[in-house]
C-alpha cells in the first residue's frame, strides 16, 4: 500500500480542510468478501484494491467533474474573486486530462475567471494561466531522481486515482470494508467498494470507490457525510476513453503576449529530489504524531485525526487577503472552554477552530474533538 501513502491528494478536487478527513494509513483489507453484479466475476474486497494498486494503462483521456456541498454558511469576502474558491466547497468544477505514459500528461482546469494547465511533455513542464497570460517552464532533466517523480509536478493530481489512493491509505482496524456490488461509470462498469470509519466521532459516514472492472483504475470517488442520502463530495470521470492520446496535446506553444517564466532548473530538480527522498523513507521506529510542517502536526490517528496548524503571520499576507480572512473569522460563532477562545465554523464533513492564540485546527469531527485537541 506505500503507492497509496506517497501519492498527494485532494488538493484540487476538495478544499484543503475537507482532504484531512479521508487520509489515514494502514494495513490492507484483509479478505472480506466482495459480492458484484451477476454480469461481472466476483471479486474479493483485497483483490480489488490490489487490482487498483497495479493498474497499468497505456493511455486515457477524459472529462471529470468535480461537486462539492459541504452545508457550509453563507461566508463574507468569498465572492467576485473567489468565486473559484466558492466552488470548491459549494458548487462544481470541470477537469480535461490526457495521459500517454508517465512522461506524458496534461490536466486543465476550466474556471470562471479562465483556464489553468499543467503539461508535462518529457523533460519539459509547463503551468499555463489563461487569467494572467502567464506561463513557467519547468526543465526536468530525465537523468535525475526527479524522473522517479509523478508524471506532474508534486501536488498536481490527475485523475480520481489521487482521491482514492487518499481514501484507500486510510484502511486500518478503525474501517470497515464492505461492497454494494455493480455501479455504472461514465458508461463503463465498475465495482464499487465502500470504506466506513468504525468510530462514530468521524462526520464521515462512507467513501464510496468505483473501481473500473477492466481497466482497474479509480472511475469516481464519493465522501458522504454520516446520515447522508448524497454524497457532501463527488470526484467522477464524466466521460473517459483509453486510446492514447495524439501528441500534440502534449506540446506547448506559448499564445503571443504570454509572460513566460523559467526558474532554475537546478533548484527545481534538487526540490523534487527531496520530495522523492521524503517519500522513499519509511516509518519512524517509535510512532508519534506526524509534523506536516513547520508548527503543524496532526493529533490523533485515523478517521478522527485533527489537524493543528498556525494561522500566518499578518506580515506573510497580502492585505487584500488579510483582509477577507479576518472578515471570514469575524462572522464565525464565538467559542471559549479551557482551552481558550476563538471562533467555529462546522458543517455537514469538517469541523474547523481559529483559535485567538493564532491556531487552526481541523478534522472530520465535532467541535468537541478539536477543543479536546485544542487543549494538548
């Protein structure tokens, strides 16, 4: 399952703090039973998941659509320019992608304010904006560790695959795995495996997994919230074909008046080296709570994790920004325990604390789990 672990997910298809709730880490599922659909052979729960992990396909271009309704409130400052932002968590978003081996690859991203590019085509690497008229060329030289790399930059996902790889890392004792049997994908048919966390302080009440039952990749993923009829997240190719993609989606020609960038090659090269060695080492020999980053850690494990950061300093934002960010947080509840005080915002999957003392904390949980870890 260390494919699943070192992939980056749900950066783009959910925000930040919807993506905490479904990544975990694990053991594999065992051997629980998988019944399908009398038109497809029956497979185990642990076959599927090892189909998924083995997929290999030569080639695939598709359509995939992004939804998002989290019962979030009505929030100030997100309107006009952030009306990408907006649909991230309330709306609908539409991706194109095309993959012709790991060397190949491109993903746009239509917004409402233009379209964004990521293209990988060899040793090059372009990130274009339509809104800006701006473009980075990235040089990645093919004899590097970077070409142990992703066929995108770190970060970039590119299919559903990036969804359920963080879904399926968090298989553990905490998940129960079950299946519903037949489900149909972008008219192809699919198994569908079902991830449930076993402790009921998790908002989460299911994953659902389309799992292609030719191709073996990921054809959709849904995070439904506990209770729920309808998924709070839906990630789900809306058309998808397996011919190999021509070439020249793969080639970039900047448009005239584009502002190209290109940063040192070295440096990029010696980034995502770091990142391949961050990835390759193993766990730690004594557990203990995970540092995402600098001041950021995770405290608890599984589907009921939650998420400490600090919140940026006001000299590391945009005024603009800073603005928007303490109006958000000035319209949120006002809460206090003996933890301290700060505001809440909860909806229907995450429950989110800004603490006065420049705090966030997040997860999958009421908002009596994050005052307990407010308090550590």
């Amino acid at each position: 399952m260390s494919v699943f672990r070192s992939r980056p997910a749900l950066r783009w298809l959910v925000p930040a703090t919807a993506a905490f709730v479904v990544i975990g880490g694990g053991a594999a599922a065992g051997t629980i039973a998988a019944s399908a659909d009398p038109t497809l052979p029956e497979r185990s729960a642990a076959q599927l998941l090892v189909d998924v992990q083995n997929a290999k396909v030569t080639g695939l271009s598709g359509t995939i659509v992004q939804t998002a309704d989290l019962g979030l409130p009505a929030l100030p400052g997100l309107s006009g320019g952030g009306a990408d932002v907006m649909k991230l968590v309330a709306g609908s978003n539409t991706a194109r992608v095309w993959y012709a081996g790991e060397d190949k690859m491109r993903l746009a991203l239509m917004g409402t304010l233009g379209e964004t590019d990521v293209i990988r085509n060899g040793s090059d690497v372009w990130l274009w904006r339509s809104s800006s008229s701006s473009a980075t060329h990235f040089k990645v030289p093919v004899d590097s560790g970077a070409k142990k790399q992703p066929a995108l930059p770190n970060g970039v996902p590119t299919t559903p695959q990036e969804a359920a790889d963080a879904a399926l890392a968090a298989i553990d004792p905490t998940t129960a795995v079950t299946t519903t049997g037949a489900a149909k994908v972008a008219g192809r048919n699919a198994y569908e495996l079902v991830l449930a966390p076993r402790d009921t302080a998790s908002l989460v009440g299911q994953v659902r997994l389309a799992i292609d039952a030719e191709q073996h990749i990921p054809l959709g993923v849904d995070v439904y919230a506990k209770n729920a009829t309808s998924p709070a997240i839906r990630v789900a190719f809306q058309q998808i074909s397996f011919k190999v993609p021509d070439a020249e989606q793969f080639t970039f020609n900047p448009p005239p008046g584009t502002k190209v960038t290109e940063p040192d090659s070295a440096k990029v090269t010696e980034e995502l080296d770091k990142t391949h060695e961050k990835a390759e080492q193993g766990p730690a020999d004594k557990p203990k709570a995970p540092e995402v980053s600098d001041g950021t850690k995770v405290v608890g494990t599984g589907w009921t994790s939650v998420l400490v950061a600090k919140m940026p300093a006001g000299d590391d934002a945009a005024g603009k920004e800073a603005g928007q960010l303490d109006a958000i947080v000035g319209s949120l509840p006002k809460v206090s325990g003996t933890w301290g005080s700060g505001h809440l915002l909860t909806s229907a999957l995450f429950s989110a604390l800004i603490t006065d003392d420049g705090r966030v904390l997040v997860g999958a949980v009421a908002p009596e789990k994050l005052y307990e870890a407010a308090g550590k």
